[in-house]
C-alpha cells in the first residue's frame, strides 16, 4: 500500500520542465518557409524565414518589416530594422507545431510578460510584401 501511494505521488508530481528547441532545431523547422502565427492575446502574424536566419515579419493587417533572429544561451531572439520590435523566446514542439513563451520584449515593456505564440500553419510561398524582399 505504502509503495502504491509513493508511487502515485511521484506520478503526480509536478511534470518535468520542458526543454527549449536549440537554434538548430528551430532552422531545421522553419527552413526557409512562410509562418502564421497567433499571440495567446488574440494577435496575429507572419513570419517569412529566409536564408541566414533572415526574416520578414508583419503583424495581420500591417506592413513588413524585415529582421534576423539568433539565439542567446536558450533563447531564439527576434530583431527587426526598424527598431519598434524585438523579441527572445522558448520555443518549443507540439506535436508538428511551434509553441514559443516570450522570456523577454524589447524596451517600453515591462518585465512582468506571459505572452505564448502558436504556430497556425505554414506554406513553401512567400508572404507578399509591398517594397520589401521576402525572406531576405
């Protein structure tokens, strides 16, 4: 009885943490592909991932911005031309989907952040762009 409840203690416990994607991972994943992505607050965007870790980003209904993203010890980070945006993150794999925790935003946020982006589904076409190349 006593071996039952130890038991079932340990496998109630808390569940391990998950282990951030690795840089490489992330590349293997995204490639050289077109993502749409939505915020857990209701948000929604698109990533156009380029060669070299370039990316071209817009949130729905905005223009473009192009940027690149590197990683930082555990992190994926996100910097963009104009300067109005960045961002770190965890990603991680949910099933063949991306899930990402925001561990840090750019200046004019505050550190208390619980921001999540998931991945809504992806394409090989590029994201249209008005003045701006694509993935480059």
């Amino acid at each position: 009885m006593r071996l039952a409840l130890a038991l079932s203690a340990v496998l109630s416990g808390p569940v391990a943490a998950e282990t951030p994607m690795t840089a490489a991972e992330f590349q293997a994943h995204v490639g050289t592909n077109t993502f749409s992505y939505r915020y857990s607050n209701g948000v929604r965007g698109i990533a156009d991932y380029g060669p070299g870790r370039t990316l071209v980003w817009a949130f729905e209904g905005d223009s473009c911005v192009k940027g690149y993203w590197f990683d930082d010890g555990d992190e994926l980070c996100f910097a963009f031309e104009d300067k109005t945006l960045s961002a770190c993150w965890h990603f991680f794999k949910d099933g063949n989907r991306l899930r990402g925790r925001v561990t840090q935003l750019g200046s004019g946020y505050g550190t208390d952040i619980d921001i999540d982006i998931f991945e809504v589904s992806h394409t090989d076409q590029p994201l249209t762009c008005p003045g701006a190349d694509a993935g480059a």
